[in-house]
C-alpha cells in the first residue's frame, strides 16, 4: 500500500504543477467532482483510469514511477556498521553493486557463483542491514543512492586504497574505451575550489548516465570505472630533494 500512496501522490503533484484541478479532471473524464475526489482520497484506480488521468498529465505510467522514484529519500552515505558488513562478504559487495546498477536476480547468478539458496541468504542480510528493502517474492528495493559516498577512512575507502586502486591504474589505458590524463600544475586556492567543482559536475553526470542506460538490457552495458581526484601533492621524489623548512610552491 505504501507504494500506491506514493504513486498517487506523486500523480496530485504532478497535476497541481499543470493546474489541473479535480474539476477541470471530472469534465475531461466525464464524472462528477465528487467521484474524482473519492477516487483520488480512497487512493482506487483501475489500471485503465490511472492511464487515463496519467495522459491528461502528458504522462506515461513509467513516466510517474519514475518521477515518484526521484522524491524518495536514498541513503547517501552508509554507517561504519554497513560498509563493514559488505566489506565482510565479497559477494554481498558485489551483489550490492549489481543491484544499484539494475542487474536483475537471474541476471546475478547466471553470471556470479551465487546459487538461487545464497542469494536468499544475501538478499536477507541486505535487508537486515537496510541496505535494500526485501519485498515478496525476492522482489528488492533499493534503500542507498546510487552513487552513495564513502566515508572517509570508512571500511570501503580502505578497500579502495589496498586492493583497488593499485589494480584500477595497473594499465596502460590504450584501449579504444580507455583513457587516462595525468596534468599537473600550480594553482590558487579559488582555482582548486573551481576543479573540485568540475568533479563533482562530471562525478554527477557519469551517474545520471549510469541511471539512464540501467533499463538497456545487460549485453548492451559494460562494467566502468572512474576516478576523478584532486589535492595539493608532491612527488616524493621531488619532496625529498627540497631544503628543510622549504613548502612546496
């Protein structure tokens, strides 16, 4: 029920923004304004009417989930209790990924060894943890952002520094899909702020493209990764050929 609440009020919203009254709806659907009232506030709609009123909205039915999808409130960040917990069981890591990133159960173990069994016990830890919301038959709803961030010096941002990052950059990066820039220079403090900025803009739109190709079928999509980053440094090389008490320029 709780979803149908959503999606109605996600309807009434999506209504009032075009100033479509319950009057102006119980004209166009040729009802009284009472029955357009009682229908909305006993939240029952037949499939045919909700497509209906869905189309006096300009809207498609995926159009609504979509948009009720986007109001809901996602976890951005994951407590210490959570990290650790995926960090724990590679394969609850690993089944967290595919799941933010729209694999389907199937789709999980007929490519992972996850039997139909472990699954059930992954799928309940997840849900334990209130990393997903386990539904009736396995169905699963997401619970965390998909680009939730990691906290720092969190058990994942750990995993990072030991395991992947040192395999992430073991390439040449000359594949035709590969690409890495390396560029240094000196700069302001306003300018750092201005490039952190141009991470977060890019960070942001390599997730909205994530979230958009997520509904093409798997054998259209290929695992990527990314690492945007910037910081005042120095070479160790170069740090230790400095004088004592001399900063960096």
């Amino acid at each position: 029920m709780a979803q149908i609440d959503s999606l109605v009020d996600q309807l009434k919203r999506s209504l009032k923004q075009q100033g479509i009254t319950y009057a102006e709806l119980s004209r166009r659907l040729r009802l009284s304004e009472s029955s357009v009232k009682r229908m909305f506030s006993k939240r029952s709609f037949s499939l045919q009417r909700l497509e209906q009123i869905c189309n006096l909205a300009g809207l498609e039915i995926s159009d609504l989930v979509e948009l009720m999808n986007e109001q809901r409130e996602f976890l951005t960040e994951l407590t210490p209790e959570q990290e650790q917990i995926l960090v724990a069981d590679p394969k609850l890591l690993v089944l967290t990924y595919l799941l933010i990133n729209g694999w389907r159960l199937r789709e999980v173990t007929a490519n992972f060894r996850i039997d139909e069994q472990e699954m059930d016990r992954l799928l309940i830890q997840l849900d334990r943890a209130r990393i997903i919301e386990l539904l009736p038959f396995n169905r699963v709803k997401l619970l965390t952002a998909r680009n939730f961030t990691w906290r720092k010096d969190g058990p994942i941002q750990k995993l990072f520094a030991r395991q992947v990052q040192g395999e992430f950059l073991d390439s040449t990066f000359s594949g035709s899909s590969e690409q890495l820039r390396f560029v240094g220079g000196m700069l302001s403090r306003p300018a750092l702020t201005q490039m952190q900025r141009s991470i977060d803009r890019i960070a942001g739109e390599f997730d909205e493209l994530a979230r958009r190709d997520s509904i093409l079928p798997l054998e259209e999509r290929h695992g990527c990764s990314a690492v945007f980053a910037i910081r005042p440094w120095e070479f160790s090389m170069f740090a230790q050929l400095r004088r004592r008490n001399q900063r960096p320029g």
